[in-house]
C-alpha cells in the first residue's frame, strides 16, 4: 500500500534547475528594495521553528524559514541576516543564511561559487554563540553539503547530509521542523531512473502525515506538490496544490508551484491563472529569474490552448525580461523553442538565435535541437548537421562537469534529432529505429523541475513519424502513451485523433478531435489542426 499512498517527488530531483541557472551573486540583488510583508503573506504564522536564539528575534527566524520553505531564497537570506543584527550570538541565523545559500535542493549540481560562499557561512555558524546539541547537529549536517567544491562529490555529499538529517530528526523525534527537512534531504538522494520511488516513498510517509496535522503549513504544501509531480500521482497533489498560493500569496514561486501539478493533469487555466500572479509578484520584486520561469510555464499552457496570441505575448516580455540580471537561461532559451516547435512552424524553428550558456551548456542545447528538428522537419536534413554535432559537442561538456541528467537528456534529444534527419533524407527504417530507440530512453527519465514538460516528448514524435510514415495504425498506442504521460497536449490529442481517422478508427477519431477542441475551446487562433476538427466533429 505504500506505492499507493506515497508521495512521490519527480525528478525535479536531479535537473539543473531554476536556482541553478541564476548566479548566486544575484541573490544580493533581487529583492534588494522589496518591502517586507505580513507573516500571513508568507505562512510564516504556521512556522515554529525553536532555537536558542534570543526570544526578541523567534519571529523573525520563523519568517525567515518561511520565505525558505516558499524558496523565496534571497528574502530568506536578509530575514536572516536582521535576526543576526539584533542578536549577533545568534549562530541558527547562520545556518539559515547557508540552507538559502544552497539555492533550489532540486536544481542539480552546485557550482563552486555556492559551495565556497555556503561554507564560509556554515563556517560562522559552527563559530558563533553556544547553540544547543539540536542545533549544532543541523549545522554539523549542513557543513557536509559544502565540504568539497568538486562537482564530482555532489552526490556523495547530498547522501551524507541525508545521513545527518537522519539523525538530527531522531534525536529531535517531535520537532517537526527538522523532520520536515529530513523528509527534504531524502528527496534530494532519489534518481530519476528509479522506478520503485523508495526514497520518495521513505520521505513521503513523514510529509503525508504531517500535512493532515498542519494543512496550513505552507513548506509542507510545497514539498507535497513537488512529492506528486509525476503524470500517475499528480492528482493526489490537488488539494496541497489548490491551498498553496493561498497559504503564501506574497511569495512568487508559492504563486508558482500549484502549476506543477495543474500541468502535470492538463488543468491549462488554472497553470495560467496561477503563473500570471506569479509573474505579477516576480515582477514587482524584481526577480527576472521568477518570472521567466512563469512565463515558460503560462507559455507551455497557452500553447496547450492553442492561445496562440497569449503565448506570444508571454514570449515578447520574456524577450524583455531574459536581458535582465540573474535571468532563467533555461526559460529564456525554451519559451520561443516551445513557440515555434508546439505550433509546427520548422521554419521558425530553424531560425532561432542561440545564446550561449557556459555555465549551463543544456539551456544552449534547447535551440540546438529546436533548430535541428526544425531544419529537418521543414525539408532540409542536411542543414541540421551543425546543430547535431553541436548538441554532442554539449553533451560532453555536461559529462565533464560531472551533470549526468542533463548529458542524457541532451544527448536523447541529439537522438531524435539525427532520427528525424534520417528520416527526412528518405532513410525511413533507420529514422523510426533511431526514434523508437530515443522515446524509449526518454520515458526511462522524467521532467526536471525547471520546465512544464519536454520541448517535443520523443514518443509524441515518434507517433508523428509513424503517421508521416503511413503507418497509422501504429501511431494511435504511441500517441495514447504520450497522453497518459502528458495529458491535454495539442499535438498528441490531434496526433492521436489523425492517426484513428487515417486508420479508418471513425469513432477514436471523434473522440480525440472532441478531446482537442474541448481542451482548445477557449483558442484564441484558428489552427488547421482545429479546423480539421472542427470538420471531422460536425
């Protein structure tokens, strides 16, 4: 029973994500002239978390573990930062400054520069005042987090942090702060290809319980909408999900997180309600980075809608906000990949701008393959050599750096790439073969955090590719695969309604059309594929 009850945190687990691709120094910037809001536009009146701590400074501290659990990591770090002007012995503040200092648990690999500047901070935490044994086992476990810059210890040294917490919370059985954060350490260590979710499993049966005690509590909201972000689980995060902008209506990415799982079930207009005020809020805080990673969001729902007006005018302010400092490269790269590619226009695909990301060579790898499949898909295989060996070129640099996720998520995307080229130059086995091949090993992996979804889900490609191979039988178990994984996609529902109504399938026809103009009725363009509907339907 307990695969059934569980939570599971997908692999938000291991992508280089959002707090991953804004330099650490920007956390000194944004925010930098917010006005500090009510406890109750934050949650902070649900945390109580005990330290030895001057009791003038408790809700200060508690403040600031809200803005942490909201990961609103920069707020955290001056709340923090207050707590030790009027208590200068107050060693916890410390502590708290180094867990916001780590950024995003889920965002993959930390680079040097956090690792150097969290340890000179945990170094002051070990240093100051007399904190009691509970506290200085939290600073002992997070001191392991930054003990090696060398990306190549990242996982050894999650794991061991993990172990700490494991004890810290035992040793601290009724303190459900701590067990909080150990439930958070154990989703950290879980792999993308581990289907038997243990170690989501081991985390969610502290996180499942404790939300039913503290509904209000608003880092347990947010831990149980990344612990269901999984196609089969998501609509067990419903409820966490529906409260949680509510529980911290101040906080960008608590206006955020509820679209993880409205994306995940295909709820488009409530991911766009919820990712509009996040937008609003990022924006007003002058935080690029949150509102990027909005606007990717509300552009992957538009574009779902067939709102397609809507969705280019999500891209034209992330074109405005990408120039900012600490700005979300991945957004930046995916939200015009996604406008071109979700709308199958090749042409516009094959002729986005790279912008370059050496520190985070998968956000370049986006247009890379954009181009390349659009190069290829619109006539023109040979042109989308260049962008091919570059994504391999990508690909090793992410090995490198020790990244392993995004090597592979890279190089499954170099993959379909060289099959849809195969396939356009008249090679037709060998581009299904290499497409099969690539969709199998996509579905081996999950989504990173840091996006709504794939830029083009290789099985949806894959199905297309059948049916542009006449083989429409084929395509429609393809397409329904893609859309249990992916429900209330555009491109699968009429792939899927296509395939049927070639295959002479008359009724499956009808009903995937009807699916795709129920999930487009409120499209603001007339796409072919809606006409097409439209006259299948009547």
């Amino acid at each position: 029973m307990a695969v059934i009850t569980g939570l599971r945190l997908v692999l938000a687990l291991v992508a280089g994500a959002v707090a991953g691709a804004v330099p650490a120094a920007a956390f000194a910037q944004q925010g930098a002239e917010h006005t500090r809001l009510a406890a109750d536009q934050i949650g902070a009146v649900y945390v109580k978390f005990e330290t030895s701590c001057a009791a003038a400074v408790r809700d200060d501290f508690n403040t600031g573990v809200a803005h942490y659990h909201s990961f609103w990591f920069p707020e955290a770090i001056k709340t923090f930062e207050s707590v030790l002007q009027r208590d200068p012995a107050c060693a916890m503040a410390h502590w708290g400054i180094a867990l916001s200092q780590w950024g995003n648990p889920y965002a993959g690999i930390k680079n040097a520069e956090v690792v150097k500047r969290g340890s000179a901070t945990i170094e002051k935490a070990k240093t100051t005042g007399a904190p009691a044994a509970r506290e200085r086992a939290l600073i002992e476990a997070l001191a392991l987090l930054y003990s090696s810059p060398d990306p190549a210890t990242h996982r050894d040294r999650v794991l061991k942090y993990e172990s700490a917490m494991r004890g810290a919370s035992e040793s601290s059985p009724n303190d459900v702060e701590v067990k909080m954060l150990y439930a958070l350490a154990i989703t950290q260590t879980a792999l993308p290809t581990d289907k038997t979710y243990g170690k989501l499993l081991q985390a969610a049966e502290m996180l499942d319980p404790l939300f039913m005690r503290m509904p209000q509590h608003p880092g347990l909201a947010h831990y149980i909408i990344h612990a269901y972000d999984a196609p089969p689980l998501a609509a067990r995060a419903l409820v966490a999900a529906r409260r949680y902008a509510s529980l911290a209506p101040g906080a960008p990415h608590a206006l955020h997180m509820p679209s993880h799982t409205f994306t995940r079930l295909g709820s488009w207009k409530e991911s766009i309600d919820t990712n509009l005020k996040s937008a609003d809020a990022a924006r007003a805080d002058k935080d690029p980075n949150a509102e990027l990673h909005a606007l990717d969001y509300q552009t992957y729902a538009y574009l779902q809608m067939g709102s397609d007006r809507a969705a280019d005018g999500a891209r034209t302010r992330a074109a405005v906000v990408q120039s900012m400092p600490g700005a979300n490269t991945f957004a930046a790269a995916a939200i015009p990949a996604r406008f071109a590619l979700e709308r199958g226009d090749w042409d516009a695909a094959a002729a986005l701008t790279v912008q370059p990301a050496p520190a985070t060579p998968h956000t370049e790898a986006i247009t890379h393959f954009a181009r390349a499949l659009g190069a290829a898909r619109g006539g023109r295989p040979e042109a989308a050599t260049p962008d091919i060996t570059r994504l391999a070129e990508l690909r090793d640099r992410l090995q490198a750096m020790n990244d392993a996720y995004w090597a592979e998520q890279v190089d499954i995307q170099r993959r379909v790439a060289l099959a849809w080229q195969a396939f356009a130059a008249g090679r037709t086995m060998d581009g299904l073969a290499q497409m099969q091949a690539a969709a199998d090993a996509e579905d081996a992996t999950d989504k990173a955090a840091v996006t709504p979804g794939p830029l083009a889900p290789a099985r949806e490609l894959y199905g297309e590719m059948l049916l542009a191979a006449g083989r429409a039988r084929e395509a429609i178990p393809t397409f329904e695969a893609t859309m249990k994984k992916e429900p209330g996609r555009f491109r699968g529902a009429y792939g899927a309604a296509r395939a049927a109504e070639v295959a002479g399938d008359r009724a499956k026809a009808r009903l995937y059309y009807s699916q795709l103009l129920d999930t487009a009725r409120e499209a603001d363009t007339q796409r072919p594929e809606l006409q097409a509907a439209r006259k299948f339907t009547n």
